[in-house]
C-alpha cells in the first residue's frame, strides 16, 4: 500500500529516505501556491516534525527576480 497525498494541488515529484535520522526522508514537491504543500501535511504534524522549505529553480528565480526589478 503506497501512501497517496491528498488532491490538493501540490504534485509529488520525488521522495528520498536518508541514512541520518535528522531529517530522516525529504519529498520534493511542485505546487503553485505554499499553502497546497502546507495542505498536504497538516494532517501529520502531530505525529511528525515536519518543515517545509519553499525552494525554486534557478531560471524561475531569475525571472521573479526581473518581475521585481523597477523598470
């Protein structure tokens, strides 16, 4: 039995169980919005510590970056 995340928006990409015990497993995933990736694991936080760290690649970044910038 696979652990499913809820259809909320946010897409796994992939997830890596680690050797250390701190953090133990990292899961990538891809969403448009922070709070569908919060949505996803809400439902744990009482049984887990878990933290969630918004990242972007280096091309998006970039390009926010140019959205930001005055003209």
């Amino acid at each position: 039995m696979a652990w499913q995340a809820p259809q909320v928006g946010a897409e796994a990409v992939a997830e890596y169980w680690l050797v250390n015990p701190d953090p133990a497993v990292v899961a990538v995933f891809k969403a448009d919005h922070i709070g569908q990736i919060w949505a996803v694991f809400s439902g744990w936080d009482d049984f887990f510590d878990i933290s969630i760290y918004p990242a972007t690649t280096a091309q998006e970044g970039l390009e926010l970056l140019k959205q930001m910038s005055p003209q």
